[in-house]
C-alpha cells in the first residue's frame, strides 16, 4: 500500500491538516453526511446481526461479543498498527486502553440508563471474567515492564507480548463459541422465531457494509467536529480529553443507539464486552507486533486505575443482577467516565489517546 495512502489512514494530523483548509460551511456539510453514514451504516449492521442470529442459532449478545466487537475494533486495530508502522506507537496503548474507558464507562453507562439491558448470565458470567483478566494482565505486564527497566529507560511491551495477546484473542473467540454451544437454553432468542429472515448473502452484506459506512462516518466526523470545536475558541486540551477519545468509540456507540431503538440492546452488551477484550488483546496485541508500545507514566497513577475502577464495577454488576441491569449502576459507570475526564482536563494529565 502507497504510504501516501496509509497515513490519509491512519495519521490523525494528515486528516485534521485538510479539514483545517475548508470553510466552515463545507465542515459542516461533512459533519450532517457522517451522522447519516454512521446512523444508516448502524441501522444495516443491527438488522444484518438480527438475522444472523436467527439463522445460526446463536445468541445475538454472542454474536455482539465476536463479528460485532470485531467489525467496530478493526478500525483502531487498523490506525494503531499504521501508527506504530509510522513510527508513532505511543497512540496504540492510548487507543485500547482509552476506548475500553469509553466503551464501558460511557456508552454501557448511558445505555443501562436509557433501557433494561437484559443480563445473559451464562454468556456473562464467563466473558465478564476474560473481559476484566484480559486488562488486569495488561496492567499487571505494564507492572512488570516498569519493575525490569533500566535506569532512564522508559518501560514497553515488546513483541513477545503482542504476539501472546494475538495467541490468547484466538483462543478467547474460540471458547466464546465453545461457551455459547454449551448452553442449550440460549440456542435462539424466541423474540425473532416469527420473523422472515433474509438470505445469508444479504446478512452478511448489510454488516460489512454497515461496518463500512460506521467506520467511514467515525473517521471523517472526528477531525471535522474537531476543526468546528478550535475555530470556536474551545481550548484544544479540553477538545483531546472529550470529543478525540470519545471519537475512538463512535462505532460503538451508534451500534448502542441503533440496537437501542431496535429493541435489541444485548447485542450492545456483548458489543461492550467483547470490545473491550478486543482492544486488549487485538488493537494493542497487534500493534505491539508491529513495533514495541512505550508505557508513558501517567497510565500507571491515572489511566490504568481509570479502567480497572470501571471494569470491576462492571464485573460486580454482573455478579449481583438478577435478570437486568440497574438504572443506578449505569449512572454511577457515567459518574466514573465523567470523572475520568474532568480530572484529566484539570490536572492536566496526558490523554489515553
């Protein structure tokens, strides 16, 4: 691939760089037609994933935990191995460890708060586990590496470390089928037994293209409501720490909203979930293998507790609902986020992207 080609890609200035030369006018025209490719792009992958369900069998929050969480972390698994191949691998870590914040604090905060989130405590039970060990074991290698660095040296995760995330994402796919084929009660969700399903084909077209139309609509959306936000005097730290790492998350958040309105929200459960193993063990797994990620100080004392608080609260949630989640327990998932933020605007600590 011409290396013109990759960084319009992955590099975030390269993108930023040509949204600052257009009108304001222009911008925004590009901003209303991204919310329609996102929204339109969320609406076709909901119904392909619906479908797929039916037909396979499948639970949809199965379903959401692999093709979905899959389809909506490729493309920071994408841009995190250009970057590193770019020779800026510090956006990798700030990438995985910054959408899990966002995915679990934000956008499963927000949905538990707008609708009962229905609680499949087989499925859950087991990938909420491998959801909080996949960043403990993050966390508790950062640990290593800064305990074996030398004097002056900065900690990293070499390679090897990649490479066993890469090894342990397939075996985490594997044994999410394996778990969803154990349980005979969950085989298919009753709700869509009197629906005409479409031909495979016409699934699968409407996910990836769905994905396709996600992925290109967070991608231009970001830098262009960025432009808007500095051209209105909105300081440009403020603008790192909200609408540049919320934007890492868009994908998912549009898949919330559409399964949301389509009365489907445990496809947004296993979405978050199986995102937020993806992005330990994918994005930063894979572009680890592409060059060594340094481990700046700030995600030992501020960004790394950041996601464990939230993620072991989302572990005890699961340990004590009974057949949905709590109204109050998004909120406090929000309160987290909104914390999270709001101290790294005020202390001015380095964003985790």
């Amino acid at each position: 691939m011409d290396n013109g080609i990759i960084k319009w890609i992955a590099d975030e200035e390269v993108l930023q760089d040509f949204v600052a030369g257009l009108p304001v006018l222009i911008i925004l025209l590009i901003i209303v037609i991204s919310v329609a490719l996102l929204s339109k792009g969320a609406d076709w992958m909901i119904d392909g994933v619906v479908d797929l369900a039916q037909r396979t069998g499948l639970p949809k929050i199965v379903i959401g935990a692999t093709v979905v969480s899959l389809g909506t972390t490729l493309p920071e698994a994408f841009v995190s191995v250009m970057a590193a191949f770019l020779g800026n691998p510090g956006l990798a870590l700030g990438n995985g460890v910054g959408s899990i914040i966002a995915d679990t604090g934000l956008i499963f905060g927000l949905t538990c708060l707008l609708v009962a989130v229905p609680v499949n405590r087989f499925i859950l039970n087991r990938t909420g586990w491998v959801q909080v060990g996949s960043a403990a074991l993050l966390v508790g290698i950062a640990v290593i590496a800064l305990m074996t660095a030398g004097a002056g040296e900065e900690p990293i995760l070499s390679r090897w470390v990649g490479l066993f995330f890469l090894i342990l994402l397939v075996a985490y796919l594997y044994v999410t089928y394996r778990w969803a084929t154990q349980s005979g009660d969950l085989g298919h969700d009753e709700e869509l037994s009197n629906e005409e399903p479409m031909n495979l084909p016409k699934a699968w077209s409407m996910i990836i293209g769905g994905l396709t139309l996600i992925v290109v609509g967070a991608r231009v959306l970001v830098p262009s409501a960025s432009e808007i936000a500095v051209r209105a005097g909105v300081p440009e730290d403020v603008i790192a720490a909200t609408l540049v790492a919320f934007g890492t998350s868009l994908p998912e958040l549009m898949t919330a909203i559409a399964a949301i309105r389509k009365g489907h929200p445990e496809i947004t459960v296993g979405n978050i979930v199986g995102a937020d193993v993806l992005n330990v063990l994918f994005v930063i797994g894979a572009a680890a293998v592409a060059a060594p990620l340094a481990i700046p100080d700030n995600f030992y004392f501020f960004h790394f507790p950041a996601m464990l608080i939230i993620l072991i609260s989302f572990r005890v949630f699961i340990s004590r609902a009974d057949t949905a989640f709590r109204r109050w327990q998004g909120a406090w998932l929000l309160a987290v986020y909104g914390v999270y933020v709001t101290l790294q605007y005020t202390l001015n600590v380095g964003g985790a992207l």
